[in-house]
C-alpha cells in the first residue's frame, strides 16, 4: 500500500465512522438532548438547579442528586454533553455537575443492566459501586481545586437559595416529555425494539446500494463499527436539510419566528418519526418495521408541540429554541471533528496491541485500556460488547472494568467539547482524575477477581 493509499484509507475510516454515527445516534439520541439541554436553560427556574446541584447546597444533598439523575438516563458521552453544559448554565456547581457527567453514561441502570446479562453481575456492581464512590471522588477533587473560583460565582448568585422557586405543573409535563422522547429513543427494551408489525417496499436499487455502502463503510461488530444503511443515508439527508433551515430559521428565533423556523421544528419531528422505523434491505425490496418505538414517538411529538403552542408563552418557547440551538451550534462542530478523528485512530491503532498489553492485571495493564477508549469512541452500550470480545480474546477482568469505566467518559469528542464548557484547565483536570480512578478501580477490582 502506497502513501496514497494509506491517506484514503485513513480518510475512509474517518468520514465512515462520522457517517455510521450521524446515521445512528444523533437523532434518537442527541437531537432530543439538545432540546433538553435549552429546556433547561430557558424553562427551568435557575434556583430548582442551585436547590440540589448548586454551588451552596449541602454535599450530602448535591452528590446524590447527581447520582440519581445520571442513573436513569441511558445516554453516551457525547448525549451528556449538552445536559452538562444546560445544568453549568443554570448554576450547578462544579463537583456535581461533573459526578453527573461522568456516572451517567458509565453506570446507568441499561449499562449496568447489559454488563450483567453479557459479561457477569460481579463486574456490573463492581462498575456501578466504583463509579459511584470515585464520580463523587472526581467531584469532590475538582470542587475543592476550584474552590476560590466557585465561591466567587456563588457570591455574585444572589437568588441560589431562593426557596420559593417553583416551575409550574406545566413545565414539569413540558419536561416530562422531552424526557420521555429521549428515553424513547434510547431504551431497548423489548416493547419499544421489537416490531409488532413488517411490510415490504419494491426497491429493485436497494440491494446494490447497500452492497456500495458496505464497500466504502464496511461494518466491524468488533470495533464498534456499525456501517452505514440505506435508512441511514436517508437520515443523513433529513440531518443536512434540518441543518440548513435550522440556519435559516433559528439563528434569530428569540427575536421572531419565522416560515424556515417552522419548516426546520417539522422537519426535526418528521425525521425524529422516520428514525423510529426499522428498514432493512432483502434483496430487491426494503423490509419495513413497525416497533413500539415509533408509536410512542408519534404520540409524544404532538403533544409536546401542542404544549408548547398552547401552554407556554411565546417569549420562553423563543428563548428554548434559541438556547438549544446555540448549544447546537457550540457542541457539534467539536463533536463531528471528534467523531472523525476517532475513526482514523480505529485504523491507527490496532486493537490486537491494547489486548496483549492487558492480559494481565497490572498497571500498564489497566492504564492501556484507558488510553485505549480515548481514540476508539463507542455509542452507549455498545462498549458492553466490545468489552465482551476483549474478554474473550484475554483482556485480564481487572483491565476489562477499567475499560468500561473510561470508555463512556473520555472519548475525544466529549473531551473536546467539555473543554468549551468548562475551560481546557479544569478539563485537563478532570480528564487526568479520571483516568487515575478508571486505572485505580481496574486494579482493585482485579485483585480480586483473579
């Protein structure tokens, strides 16, 4: 192979795997965060933050705040990022706001739930115990290294403890479904997975097409690479035209709306709806399911249009929109340069190394595996398998619970990104503890497991 060669084959691992999880996970997953992300700046009164996660608010009542909302949301490291940067916004402090970014995608009830059913319940208790003492750790560690810092917001907060502060019932609905639209999309469970009911299309293409995709994007259960379908393709394009009336329609939408910002809202919800069905190609047809995933998305997006319509002033529905599409317009530039670099370093750094290197439970053992999740990024739950072929291969279990706690954390989009939220300092800060912890509880756990 020629350097030439090597270049597109470089080029080619990255746009496939930015492709394989533009087609995958930013719509089911990311989109709906995003709304809940600006839901949480633009809605939720600052002061139902700073009660439980703010800066002043008691240790024993913040950290496990952060514990139990991290642990019912099934979400990678990327999806965190914007709720991260929404609860930042609203006056969160430091610690908190970290243990929750780093428990959530690591040690959320599916994570734990998968990891038992597909590696072992002792693993799946050792991962959710140490993630939680050492999330609070981390918390605790950066919250006293930032201390002057954020004694000095809290002191410019005047209304921190205002404990008055309420959000109507109509907000908490407002919430409570874009809640369950992210939860939704994420959950695999059964009645929403499986489909209840199949219909074939006529697609004399479909089977060439897909036959290309798998030729430029070829599918690696093992490495995490999903491919690209022709569903996928078609979400793709759905993405790009939301991009462009999302330009056009709400760079200014906390001044006015407009015709593209409502042609850009239809277009999210239509495409949201289309991301539910699941298509595959047989032959020269597309084979069409219908799951519970997409009822329960076509109830849930009308109601929480018509909420927001009907129920919430126009002024906070601008605000909303604006601030998720600011953070939009913050996050997924980083996340995409992320995502593609992640891909060429699939093809940089064989996995065979980081297995032979973590065959036994030692130090360079359990640091490789977190060195290893830096490059090679993973959706959420996908590390459960991954993590289950490297044990297969002979990656000792120490060094195994050391990958899955890393993994979830310190891909090198979601590093990217918390930089700008957070400043490259802290996040420098943040990523050296977790690592430290990850390598820590994989030697802990290994002793013990032989």
């Amino acid at each position: 192979m020629n350097v030439l060669e090597y270049i597109a084959m470089l080029l080619q691992t990255g746009l496939g795997n930015l492709a394989a999880y533009l087609a995958a996970h930013v719509l089911l997953c990311l989109l709906p965060a995003f709304f809940i992300a600006g839901a949480l700046t633009a809605l939720v009164p600052k002061e139902a933050i700073t009660r439980f996660l703010g800066r002043r608010a008691s240790r024993w009542v913040s950290y496990p705040s952060a514990l139990l909302a991290g642990s019912v949301l099934a979400v990678c490291s990327c999806t965190i990022l914007p709720l991260f940067a929404g609860i930042r916004k609203r006056g969160a402090g430091l610690g908190p706001a970290l243990t929750f970014m780093f428990f959530a995608p690591a040690s959320n009830i599916l994570a734990i739930m998968l990891t038992g059913v597909k590696i072992g319940m002792d693993i799946a208790l050792a991962r959710i115990l140490l993630c939680m003492v050492f999330g609070v750790a981390i918390g605790l560690i950066m919250s006293w290294l930032f201390r002057k810092e954020e004694e000095a917001q809290a002191a410019n907060d005047d209304s921190a403890f205002a404990d008055g502060a309420r959000m109507s019932g109509r907000i908490w609905l407002f919430f409570a479904l874009l809640v369950a639209v992210l939860i939704t999309g994420t959950l695999q469970v059964r009645l929403l997975r499986m489909p209840f009911a199949t219909f074939t299309l006529p697609a004399a293409w479909a089977g060439t097409f897909q036959a290309w995709l798998d030729g430029i994007v070829p599918p690696n259960a093992a490495l995490g690479i999903e491919g690209v379908s022709v569903h996928g393709v078609l979400l793709i394009g759905l993405l790009a035209l939301i991009g462009v009336t999302a330009w056009r329609g709400l760079n200014k939408v906390q001044e006015r709306f407009n015709a593209w910002s409502f042609v850009a809202l239809v277009l999210i919800s239509l495409t949201l709806v289309i991301a539910a069905f699941q298509v595959t190609v047989e032959g020269d047809r597309l084979r069409v399911g219908l799951a519970g995933r997409l009822v329960v998305e076509v109830v849930l997006l009308p109601a929480l249009w018509v909420m927001a319509l009907k129920f919430i002033e126009r002024e906070k529905v601008q605000e909303w929109l604006w601030e998720m599409w600011r953070f939009v317009k913050q996050i997924m530039p980083l996340l995409v340069t992320g995502v593609f670099i992640a891909g060429l370093a699939r093809a940089l750094i064989p996995p065979a190394w980081i297995k032979a290197v973590a065959g036994r439970n030692t130090l360079l053992g359990n640091l490789a595996p977190v060195v290893f999740a830096i490059f090679m990024y993973f959706p959420t739950l996908v590390e459960v398998p991954v993590a289950q072929t490297f044990l297969a291969l002979g990656m000792h279990r120490g060094p195994l619970l050391a990958y899955l706690l890393a993994d979830p954390e310190l891909s090198l989009q979601s590093v990217l990104v918390t930089g700008k939220i957070i400043g490259k300092k802290k996040t420098a800060l943040y990523v050296i503890l977790v690592g430290i912890f990850s390598t820590a509880s994989g030697l802990i756990y290994g002793r013990f497991a032989g």
